[in-house]
C-alpha cells in the first residue's frame, strides 16, 4: 500500500537537497520559483509507477531529470544542460544508496513510514560532510603541486637523483663560506647516489661533536672541498647539518626550468613528509630566475 503524501514529501526534499548540492557544485544561483517547478516536475515519476505507465515511467526516467536541472538551474546550452544531469545523476545515485542502507542499518521495510524521514537529514548530512572533506582535500592538494617541483641533483661521477621538492619559503639556509642557498634533502634518498667518500664521513661521530669543522681540519683535503657544515636551529636548540657541495641542480615545473651551480644540500635524517610528496625542501632564491629548456640544454 502507498502513502502517497509520505511518498511525495520524501521524494520532494531529496529532489530539491539534489537540485541544491548541483547548483552548488556548479556555481549556480537557483531561484526558488524555478526550484519548486523543478520539484514538482520530479514528482511526476512516482504517479506514473503508481498508476503502472511502464512505458511512461521508463521515458520519464530520462527526461524528467533533464527538465528538472535545465528548470531549476536555468542552464544556457546543450553543454551546460549535459554538466548539470551528469552532477545530478550520480548525486541521485549516491543518495539513493546512502538512503536504502540506512533504511536497512535502520531496520526500516519500504519508505512508506513516517520514520524515513529521519533518514532524510542524514542522508544530507553525510554527504555534505563528505563533501567538505573532499573539497578542503582537494584545495590542499593543489596548493601543494602549486609549490612543489622536480629537482634533479647532479654529484660527482655523473650520479644524478630526481626528487620531488617543496618551495619552503622560510628556508634562508646558507652556505657559511659561499654564501649560496642551501636545499634541504632526506639522506635515506641521498645515499643512493653520494660519493663514497661521503658516506664514509657520515659514519664518523661528527653529531657528538660541538665544534665538527675540526674534523674537516684533520681529514684529507676532499673534505674541505666537498663538506660544509651548516649551523640550524630546532626544537632541541642549535645543531649542525652536514652540507655537501655539489655541480648542480635543475629544477622544473610545467614549462619553467632553473638551473643552480655550486648548490650546497644539506642532508637531513627525519623524513620531510610523511605521504612522499616531496623529499627535498628549497630555499626561495633557487627558482628566482626561470629559463627555457634549450638554454638549460646548452
């Protein structure tokens, strides 16, 4: 047996919720006369399955939607008019699902009962909810790929490593004797491609040290000229960062290209982000000048 007032108010609000959510994933301004019509114009199907039209009710399944959305959100051509029953489709079908599992988690038979209409806001709400998470995601991710790039890091040797690295713009790290910036780079990543020698040094107990530049003094002349240490404050107080002296860096993103000579990295143990979007960070003054590939190339 229907209920045709619970049936039609059910399928009212979860039409005009519909209508709302794709005028505001679309950007649109919805009038409420227009909004109504629409509404009305959804409930249609439900006296078409009622009074058995199997014919009618399986047209109306396509064109009743887009009457509904070129209506109530007064679309402008067939493109926009397309948009806007793709939105609404898989808004429908998403709620719909949502709807039917929390009439069962519910323990709730058929929707002709007073008690689906506590479903209805949370529904809404879920969605909604979800919504946000997704679009503050979504807002975060590409500020990120705004400020991320391609770093390829050249050492001696012909070694060369690709790293994704992050515009840190309150890195103002340099290198004590050049002067030059400094990037920030994992030395779980570096230690695939640095120098022997190199690694070798990081065995030595220069993190006990308070004054590491005598190690340098003491070592062979490689040293002087490959490593540099380089003072940084943290949460612990002052500590030193082992810098290592390299050829050059090229930095990419999109269209844009730099290129760094006599870059100093200064190796770091913890793990810059924890998702591996990026393993290396970028003083400001290293992508201050972008220059076209062929120049990079010659």
């Amino acid at each position: 047996m229907y209920y045709l007032d619970i049936t039609l108010t059910i399928n009212g609000a979860m039409d005009a919720f519909l209508l709302l959510f794709t005028a505001h994933l679309l950007r649109r301004k919805v009038y409420l006369i227009n909004l109504l019509v629409g509404v009305v114009i959804g409930c249609l199907p439900v006296f078409l399955i009622i009074y058995q039209y199997p014919l009618l009710t399986m047209i109306s399944k396509v064109l009743v939607p887009i009457a509904m959305v070129g209506i109530a959100l007064r679309t402008e051509g067939i493109w926009d008019l397309a948009k806007g029953v793709l939105y609404f489709s898989l808004l429908a079908a998403i709620c719909g699902g949502l709807f039917y599992a929390l009439l069962g988690w519910m323990g709730i038979t058929g929707i002709n009962n007073y008690l689906t209409f506590w479903v209805l806001p949370a529904v809404a709400l879920i969605l909604t909810g979800g919504y946000k998470i997704w679009e503050r995601s979504s807002k975060n991710n590409q500020f990120l790929d705004s400020v991320i790039f391609e770093a390829e890091v050249s050492f001696e040797g012909g070694k060369t490593l690709v790293v994704k690295a992050l515009l840190d713009t309150g890195n103002d790290l340099r290198d004590p004797l050049t002067g030059t910036p400094v990037m920030l780079l994992e030395e779980r990543v570096a230690r695939e491609v640095l120098p022997e020698k190199i690694i070798e040094f990081l065995q030595l107990p220069w993190k006990e040290s308070t004054n590491p530049w005598s190690l340098l003094w003491k070592g062979d002349e490689y040293y002087l000229q490959k490593i540099v240490f380089i003072a940084a404050k943290g949460v612990n107080g002052q500590s030193w960062l082992l810098g290592v002296r390299l050829g050059k860096v090229k930095i990419s993103q999109g269209g844009n290209m730099w290129q760094e000579q006599s870059v100093t990295v200064a190796l770091v143990e913890q793990v810059l982000n924890r998702e591996q979007r990026f393993q290396a960070l970028l003083h400001p003054e290293q992508i201050n000048k972008p220059v076209n590939k062929e120049e990079i190339a010659s």
